[in-house]
C-alpha cells in the first residue's frame, strides 16, 4: 500500500510559521514572567520542591512501633530489583538471632546501591513484611560511589520508625477471633 504525500507549500518548506509559534509562545512566557510574576524557576536550597502523591523516591528500610527491624531477609526485593541494585546477605545457620520473637532471621548485612536504583517501587510492592519504603526523599548526594552504597545501619536511619499498623499482631487478633467465631453444627 502507498500512501501519497500532500505535496508541501511554498510557506511550509520555509517552516516559518512553525518558528513564528515558537517565538510567540515564548514571548508569552517572559511577557508573564516580567510582569506577572509567574517564575516557573526555583531557588533551590531555600526553596524546596512539594512532592506530588504518589512520588517514588529513594528506598529505605523502616522500624516497627516498638523499634525491631521488619526485614526477616527473605531475599525477595533483591530478586525483583531489575537493575540489582540490592544487596541482602542472610545471617546463616550460626548467624545472629532477630531481635523480635515471630521472625526467624533478620539480614546480617543489607546493602542498596542508590548509583544503581531506578525508584521503580518493585521492592515496596514485593516486601512482605513491609519493611521497605520508597520515602518522599528526591535529594541524594554523596562525594564517591562508596558513599551512594547505603548499608542497612544508614536505611534504617533514614526510613525511621514506621507507624503503620504491624502486620503480624493484626493477624493474630484475626486469628483469635476466628477461635472465638460460633460454628453451628448440623
């Protein structure tokens, strides 16, 4: 199939209509900006940023109400992360034990290089104790690479304490009041 082309005028080969629009949205801008006032410009440092809902910023990993990591090393994020930006190593055998009684480990080293990270959100949505977060953070700065690689001593810092409903004592209320539920018998 072809398809016949509309053979251009005079005015549209020069493309000087097209230029004109240009030159006269611009003239709009800085006539607004001159005398309306509308900057479009921040000032950074003085001025900051609001942050839309739903902005996915850097990823840090958070504590629970009574000051426990949430993270039991399941190594999920780390498999979901397509740039593999995540670094998990689990405790082992003879590693330490977690610091709160219904997790069985907790990750001796937790590792995320933000040079890496693409702030997709896969780690928040694949976490299953939700000990992952994607903060409202847009600022990252670092003189070298070794100080981009957050370990989890500075993601935990940084997430802080995460006062959101904990998850594992919500289920067992649940679970109580399945126990307590009357069954009719037939």
């Amino acid at each position: 199939m072809i398809v016949q082309r509309k053979k251009l005028t005079f005015w549209e080969r020069l493309y000087l209509p097209a230029i004109l629009g240009g030159f006269k949205v611009t003239i709009r801008h800085f006539l607004n900006t001159l005398f309306k006032g509308g900057s479009v410009t921040l000032q950074y440092p003085e001025q900051k940023w609001t942050v839309p809902p739903g902005y996915r910023g850097a990823p840090y990993l958070v504590k629970d109400q009574d000051g426990d990591t949430k993270c039991v090393s399941c190594q999920l994020c780390e498999f979901v992360c397509p740039p593999k930006a995540i670094k998990i190593i689990p405790p082992g055998p003879d590693g330490p034990l977690a610091d709160r009684p219904n997790a069985e480990k907790m990750p001796l080293e937790f590792e995320i290089n933000m040079l890496r990270c693409i702030f997709c959100g896969f780690c928040q949505e694949v976490c299953p104790e939700e000990a992952i977060f994607l903060m409202e953070d847009y600022s990252l700065t670092g003189l070298s690479r070794e100080e981009m690689i957050y370990d989890k001593e500075k993601l935990l810092a940084l997430g802080g304490t995460h006062t959101g409903t904990q998850k594992w004592k919500q289920k067992l209320e649940e679970a109580k009041e399945q126990e307590t539920f009357p069954v009719a018998n037939r």
